[in-house]
C-alpha cells in the first residue's frame, strides 16, 4: 500500500503525544517528592487525615503508570496511520486503552469511596466514557480489518 502524506494535525499530535509522554515519566517518577511537599505547604488542611499522603501518593503512581500505557499505546497507533492503519495491532491498541480506561475509573470511584470529590467523579465517569469509545472504535477497526483482508484477497 502507498505511503500517505502526514497531515499537518497527526504531526501536531504526535509532537504533543511525545511531549505528554516523557512528561509524565518525569512527573511519575517524582510524584512522592512532589507530594511530600505539597503535603507540607498544606499540611494543616491534611493533618486530621490519617494515611491521606500514602494513599493519594499509591493513587496518584497507579493512574500514571496507566495514563503512561495509553499514551504508548496511541503513540503505536500513530505510526501506522501513514501506512495502513487498519490492522490488528490497532484493534489491539484500542482494546487495551479501553481496558486501561475501566482500571483508571476504577480505582478514581474507589477514591471517591474514601476521599470524594466532585472532580474525582467527573473523572471517573469521563474515563468510563473514555473505555466504550474505544472499545467501540476497536469493532470499527475490526470490521475495517475483515473488509480489508477480504478486499485483498479478492484482488
């Protein structure tokens, strides 16, 4: 299959992908200290919460570690877009972002279990949303990758 030409908008976001994902290694891997001290900038607000730190620190590790996997996984699926974007790999990817995304608000409604927020909800059920978009995207490429093999055994 011919090569097609990267938009303008798939550089854009492939930059912004690149960028978000070595960010968020830095701020992954720093997130205790980063905690620690803005546990101790607002530590009177936070001092009658017994475990508040541990937790919200594991939390916060768990969902970047997962956000991180997304981000791979979408910057995998960038880079077939220029040659064939409708193969299983693609399927693939969007299975695991979707699953990925039900993890994520999981573990954002057991927070709002222990510590809720109205912006940990918001998340969740954004996340939720997030998982059957890509999961019903992952049938589409599905179905594109059956049309294709098809197609090209036809020929």
């Amino acid at each position: 299959m011919d090569e097609m030409k990267e938009s303008f908008a798939s550089k854009i976001l492939r930059m912004i992908l690149y960028i978000v994902f070595i960010a968020g290694i830095g701020l992954t891997v720093t997130m205790p200290f980063m905690i620690d001290i803005y546990m101790r900038v607002l530590y009177d607000a936070y001092e009658i919460l017994d475990g508040y730190k541990l937790f919200i620190t594991v939390f916060l590790m768990l969902v970047g570690v997962l956000g991180l996997f997304i981000i791979f996984e979408l910057i995998v699926m960038l880079r077939t877009m220029l040659k064939n974007p409708f193969v299983k790999r693609n399927v693939k990817s969007l299975n695991m972002i979707g699953i990925t995304a039900f993890i994520i608000a999981a573990l954002f409604f057991v927070k709002c279990f222990l510590y809720i927020t109205f912006l940990t909800l918001i998340f969740g059920i954004c996340l939720v949303v997030l998982g059957l978009f890509a999961f019903t995207l992952a049938n589409l490429f599905n179905k594109a990758v059956e049309y294709k093999e098809e197609n090209d055994l036809t020929i």
